[in-house]
C-alpha cells in the first residue's frame, strides 16, 4: 500500500469511527509539512509526473481543479496551481529554493521564496502573492508594493522611496495620453501614509512627484503644446498639495490616536516632517535614511 492510500484508509476509518467529514479530518490529521525546503524542479517533477488523486471535496465535484498529492506540500494540490506559482517565479528560474510556511490540507498552503510569499490556493487553479511579513494574509495594494497596507510603513525608507518610483512610473505610463491626469489613486496615499510613520515623507513625496511628472525644467521641451506643457505644472503643483493633505490628515489622526508624547506626555499639534509623529519635537530622536519605523496602527 502506498504513503497516500494508507493515508487515505486511515482518514476513512476515522471517519467511520467518528463520523466527522472526510475534507475536515484529511486537514486535521495531515502530515506537517511547515520549514520543509525543495526546489521549484522538484515540485514541478511532481506535477508532471504524478497522477491525479481523488479527494472528496465538500463543493461540488465539477468545480474541483485536477489535483495531485504532493509530497512537498503534503497534501492534494492544483496542477493549475503549480504552474500559476512557476510563472511567477519565472525570472527566478527552477533552482529556485521554495520553503512552506504552511499547510492546511485541501484548502491552502503558504509558500516562501527569496522573501516572495505566495498562497496556494488548494481548491482552485489559483496562486495569489500575499504581503513579504511572515504569517501576514493580506495581499498588498499594488503590484510595486512588497508589503500590505498593514506593513508598509515597517520597510524603511529605501524601499518606500522604491516602491513610490516604480508605482509612479507605472502610473505615468497608464496616463500617457493624458499626462495631466496622473495625480491621485489611493496607493499613492498608502505611501505617504506610510512615510508620515516612516518617518520620510518628503523623499517619498518626491519621488512619486518625479515618477509620475518628469522633471518640471523640461515640460516646455516634452510638451511641444505650451497649453498641455502648462496643463502638466499645475497637475504637478496640484498633486504635490494633495500629498501634503493627505500627510497632514495622516499626522492628524496620530495625534488624535496617540493623545500626546508618547515619551513626556506633552499635547501634540504641529507637524515636523523630519520627527516620529508619535513624538514632540524635545523627545524626538533624529531618524537616520534607513531607520525602520514599526508600523502605527
Ligand atoms: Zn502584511
Ligand atoms: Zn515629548
């Protein structure tokens, strides 16, 4: 009898025993397989070589992907979710090591790579690319963030600066017709607020306004239409005071959150964009470029 049938007698006959479903006992009483370590090779040789396995789903059965049973993962898996992972992880190549972070049988499984986490979704042909701290189930904002919402604020400031150039260019080639209207979106707030925590918010601003506008000395050279070329300087201004909105609206809810310094008590109200918002100006340390910030609720 074979590692998986004998898995699979002993799930029935549990069943039988206890009377519990099949899908919810075969989770419970799943090998571990959380810090296990393989190469993408491996799992692929799995998914082109072993056969499909029959799971007793608690969904109808036409909506079940082909699944086989790995015994990377430890348990029942997509083939279409194998191959959604493998092209994700495409620039990384099959040496590409793999560790599981974690498993619940016949539902999903969690998976690392150079720092990338990924869901497996084990019910469908479906991967989903979750935010980079280890046991965070968010997926992030934006595909040029590496962290959700919740953790964006923790990366320091090189990485907020990155993000805020890659997720600017991105915008500015969406808005290429139309470069007047590249100002807004809601990622851009998340940056900034996360900055305002961060502790960097003006190098951040800046180089969303750069990602996304150019450099203002040369709208008269790229703008061949003075109108558009003027256009273009007052969306720049325009966004560069919506920023710092969105930043002062930030600290004022800190403030309002944190009720005083959180070192001396004293109340809180002006905004120095180079101190923790959490502090007044006498107890604020001085922030290194790369000091990491934890995250304000
Ligand atoms: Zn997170
Ligand atoms: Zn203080």
């Amino acid at each position: 009898m074979t590692k998986d049938k004998k898995r699979k007698t002993a799930v029935r006959e549990a069943q039988n025993a206890t009377g519990s479903r099949y899908t919810r006992l075969a989770r419970e009483m799943a090998a571990p397989r959380a810090g296990q370590a393989f190469r993408l090779a491996d799992l692929l040789a799995e998914c082109a070589t072993l056969p499909h396995a029959s799971v007793e789903w608690d969904f109808p059965e036409h909506y079940a992907p082909a699944v086989f049973d790995s015994a990377l993962i430890g348990t029942a898996v997509p083939y279409g979710t194998v191959l959604e992972l493998a092209g994700s992880l495409a620039q990384v190549g099959p040496g590409a090591t793999i560790t599981v972070e974690s498993v619940s049988p016949l539902s999903q499984a969690v998976v690392v790579c150079r720092k990338r986490r990924f869901q497996l979704v084990l019910t469908q042909d479906m991967v989903n690319e979750l935010c980079r701290q280890p046991e965070c189930a968010n997926t992030a904002d934006s595909w040029a963030f590496t962290h959700c919402r919740d953790h964006l604020a923790e990366c320091g400031t090189r990485a907020l600066v990155s993000m805020a150039r890659d997720w600017g260019r991105g915008r500015r080639e969406e808005h290429d017709e139309d470069p007047a209207a590249v100002g807004g979106g809601t990622e851009a707030d998340l940056l900034i607020k996360a900055a305002i925590a961060a502790v960097c918010f003006e190098p951040v601003r800046d180089a969303l306004l750069d990602a996304c506008f150019g450099d203002p000395d040369l709208f008269d050279d790229v703008y061949w239409d003075a109108s558009q070329a003027l256009a273009v300087q007052h969306a720049l201004e325009r966004e560069r005071l919506r920023l710092y909105e969105v930043a002062q609206a930030e600290v004022r809810r800190i403030h309002k959150a944190t009720g005083a310094c959180v070192s001396c008590g004293k109340p809180l109200f002006a905004w120095n964009p180079g101190i923790p918002p959490t502090h007044c100006p006498s107890c604020a340390v001085p922030r290194t470029a790369e000091h990491r910030s934890p995250a304000l609720a």
